[in-house]
C-alpha cells in the first residue's frame, strides 16, 4: 500500500478514447453557444439593418414583396431630403442643450447627496434614505399631472425649465448606487484629509470625486440615453416646434395623409449616430463602473 503522496501524484494516462470524447463534447459545446450567440446577434441587429435598408429604398419599392435588404438602386438622396424637410439639426441643438444642463444636474445633486447618505451620521438618516428609495416605486405616469399643473402655476411650459430643473433634485436610482460606491471608500481617507485642514466640501472635490469617476461615467452616460430617447417629457411641456427636441421632431415624418417611412428611418440613423458614439467612447469606463458596482455594491 502506498502513501497518501504517493496516491496523490500518481498521474494515469488517459486513454486515448476518452481524449477523443472529451475533445468532441468541448466542440459540440462551444458549437452550440456559438449558435446560440449568433441568433442573438440576429434578433438585436435585424431591426437595425432593417432600418438602414428602408432608410436608402425609394417610395416604390419600399414595400416591394418578398422584402429586398438590399436597395437597387441606392437613394442616398434619402438623407439630405430629411435634413431639408424636417430641421433635424436645431432639434438635435435643442437636445443637447437640455442634455448639457440635465447632466450637469444629475451629477451634481446626486454626488452631494450620496456622500452626505454615505459620510454624515445625523438623527433619521436610515429614514429619509428609505423614503428616497421609496419614491422609486412612484410610477410616473402618477406624478405627470400633478408636475404639468406646478409647471404651469409656475409659467414654465413652453420653456426647457421643467425638462431640466428636476434634475437639480436628484434622482433615486444613482443616488443609491453611488452611495453604495462610497461606503467601499474607507473613512480613513477623510480623516487624513480633515488632518491636512480639508473641509468637507474639499474632501469631496480632490479626494472622493476623482475615485467616483466610473461611477459619474455610468450616470452620464444613462442619462444621456434618457434624455436622448425622451419623447413623452418635451411632447408635454412645449408647444412651440422650433423647441422641439429630436425624438420629438421626428414625428414630423409622420402626418395625417400617411408616413414617409424612407425620410423617417433616414432620419432615425443619423438621430441613432451620437448614441453609438457616445457607448463606443464610454464602453471601457461603464463596464469597469458595472463590474467595479457589482463586486463591491
């Protein structure tokens, strides 16, 4: 009988047989999620190159039988059509002064008020965060009447206050995610920098914002893609067209004697570019920021 070592480290050789299986059941396994991916794949870009595909076909064959993906001929006249019928540009000029501001709220509130959750103790703080939570759970198709009367009271419809200012008040979502990211931080850094003579507002500024930065990257970027496909917001609280964002302005396309399918999708591609630039520059940073929350949050 040998010792347990030696058990240990005896190596069999493996039959060729059973290599040969093991080799044909990791091939038929990769095969299958490789099949699988490809579906995928398909089901998510077969819209997309739909709309590329109607976005460069003519009115007449448009709707041609069986579906051509490929236009014969191309009319990539399509595109300047669209800028010359609908003013494409002002709306996406309108979008990204209302995105500009939006951010710049978002980032803001939320920062301050995840660090005074996550660094300050004070008699019902576990209450009021409760309470900020709970107002996730509000639908806001409940909250949209009661805001269009305010707004109004106010005389702010027809202007890009209430699109922008709500945002200066924070929101629940990234509010909690960041103060999760902050309680990963150790305090001791605080107490290092209010030795140094840092005040708390310096603290925040050259200590915890710079190692917040994947977190600000996840909420610039999901409230960029907010505001970008808001539609309902703009739709309720202006009235003048030359207002009017880019989600909104495509409805122009659309009019009472029928739809311009070509000029819309032509319209929906360019609208569907700063979105895709916006993922492929910020991709690196959001993912870390996603993996980074789910490891530590």
């Amino acid at each position: 009988m040998g010792t347990p070592s030696s058990i240990l480290t005896t190596d069999e050789p493996i039959h060729p047989v059973n290599r040969s299986t093991r080799r044909t059941r990791t091939f038929v396994a990769r095969l299958v999620v490789y099949l699988a991916m490809i579906v995928l794949s398909l089901a998510v870009l077969i819209p997309f190159i739909w709309m590329i595909s109607t976005s460069l076909k003519s009115s007449s064959t448009m709707w041609s039988f069986p579906p051509k993906w490929i236009p014969k001929p191309f009319e990539w006249k399509n595109y300047s059509q669209a800028f010359h019928e609908v003013p494409l540009a002002r709306y996406f000029g309108n979008t990204m002064i209302i995105e500009f501001f939006v951010i710049l709220g978002q980032v803001l509130s939320c920062t301050l008020i995840a660090y005074g959750f996550s660094r300050f103790r004070f008699r019902g703080r576990e209450v009021l965060f409760m309470i900020v939570l709970a107002t996730m759970l509000i639908p806001q198709q409940v909250t949209m009447i009661p805001m269009f009367e305010m707004f109004k009271w106010l005389g702010w419809i027809n202007t890009y206050l209430p699109l922008t200012v709500p945002s200066y008040f924070g929101n629940p979502f990234y509010i909690f995610m960041m103060r999760q990211f902050l309680q990963t931080i150790p305090l001791d850094l605080d107490e290092a920098a209010k030795i140094d003579g840092a005040n708390s507002f310096q603290t925040l500024w050259r200590i915890i914002v710079p190692l917040l930065r994947s977190s600000i990257m996840i909420v610039i970027v999901f409230t960029f893609t907010d505001v970008y496909n808001d539609f309902m917001g703009p739709l309720i609280y202006l009235d003048d067209p030359n207002k009017f964002t880019l989600a909104v302005g495509l409805e122009n396309f659309v009019s009472g004697f029928g739809t311009e399918w070509n000029l819309l999708m032509a319209g929906s591609t360019v609208a569907l570019l700063p979105l895709l630039i916006l993922y492929y520059f910020a991709q690196k940073q959001l993912i870390g920021g996603i993996a980074s929350m789910g490891l530590k949050g």
